[in-house]
C-alpha cells in the first residue's frame, strides 16, 4: 500500500467525477457550475511518516 498513490488517485477521482457531473448538466442544459477545488496543505497527521519535501517548516509555507 503507497499511502501519497492512494491520496493522489483520490483527489484524481474528485476532479474526474466534477467533470463528469458538469459534462452531464450541459447536456441537460443546466445553469449549474461544477468546482472542485483543493484547499491545500493542512497541518495534520497525514504525512507524519512522511520523509520529504512537505514536512516540517516547509509544510508552514
């Protein structure tokens, strides 16, 4: 298991599905906006085996 593969597939999986779901309202012409958005980095237990680039200060950028 790649817990970074796993969280990268997911947020993959969320813009995919927003796109679908916009895809799906114009054709049905529905005034609908569809976002999907990322509310970047959050200081949480996420990374805590983590060794790289978003740990420690950098992660307070």
């Amino acid at each position: 298991y790649n817990g970074t593969r796993a969280y990268a597939q997911s947020k993959l999986a969320t813009i995919l599905h927003a796109k679908e779901i916009a895809k799906q309202l114009k054709a049905k012409n529905a005034n609908v906006t569809i976002n999907a958005v990322h509310p970047g980095i959050v200081k949480t237990g996420i990374f805590r085996a983590h060794k790289g680039f978003i740990t420690g200060k950098n992660l307070h950028i």
